[in-house]
C-alpha cells in the first residue's frame, strides 16, 4: 500500500539483476545491479550535461552498502533513450551530493553523455569483474 507520499514501502532495490557468462559461455560471479526510473524532462536542465533524478534515500543507503556494481538507469520517455550512473563511483567523486538528516529523497546527477548501449553493458561487465576481485575468494570469511 503507498505511503503518504504515494511510494510504496516496497518501491525500492533493483530491477534488474544482470548475471555475465564469460568468452567460453559459463556464467561469472557477482551480478550487475540496475534499477531503472522514467523521466519526460524535455531535456536536462541547466547546462545541458546532466538529467537529474531524486532518488529514494532507501535506495541511497543499500546501494552504497551495495559490494556488486549498481547503476541508476534514467529512461527518458521522450527521446527513448536511457543514460546510467555508476553508483559506487558517483559515491566517491568530488561533489557527489550526501541526504541531509531526515530527508526522503537525494538529487543525484546522471550525465547526459552517459547513453545506454551496449558498450555500456561490456563497461559494466569489466567493473563487475573488478569489483569482484577486489572481494576476493576470502571475503566470505
């Protein structure tokens, strides 16, 4: 049932969970995490170089607990074309825009340059792999 805000309590996490197979066609460990928000903005506002997305502060907190790589998709209705934020990456950057006690949403800047295609998906499969060996074997304990 939706909140006060109209949101359902379970209206955040990820959408999709993308698995990779290796050149040999055997699956790879880790996951891709996406979650995927719709906007009809005719264009990004300001200087034109990012669309931005109010994100749930739900989803803020477990996507920066988050070990696997998670991407903000943006799909823009208009045009039908998405762009993606890195997530983790975002987190680390100058300026990277932190909620403010209490608050329910974050404004996060998703760039415009950042289309979706599938060089995304190769990029996102080498930082997945990455982030994977940064884990190592031994981090289960």
């Amino acid at each position: 049932m939706p909140d006060s805000s109209g949101k359902s309590p379970r209206d955040y996490g990820y959408d999709l969970s993308v698995i990779t197979c290796d050149p040999d066609g055997y699956v790879e460990p880790g996951a891709i995490l996406i979650q995927i928000k719709a906007t009809d903005a005719a264009e990004p506002p300001g200087d034109g170089r990012f669309f931005y997305y109010d994100l749930d502060v739900r989803d803020y907190n477990l996507w920066a607990g988050e070990p696997n790589p998670v991407y903000l998709i943006l799909y823009h209705a208009r045009t039908r074309r998405a762009y993606w934020l890195y997530f983790q990456r975002y987190l680390r950057e100058d300026g990277a825009v932190r909620p403010r006690p209490g608050a329910g949403t974050v404004r996060v800047g998703v760039p415009a340059g950042n289309r979706v295609s599938t060089a995304f998906f190769r990029r996102a499969r080498k930082l997945k792999q990455q982030a994977v060996r940064r884990m190592g074997a031994d981090h289960h304990g």
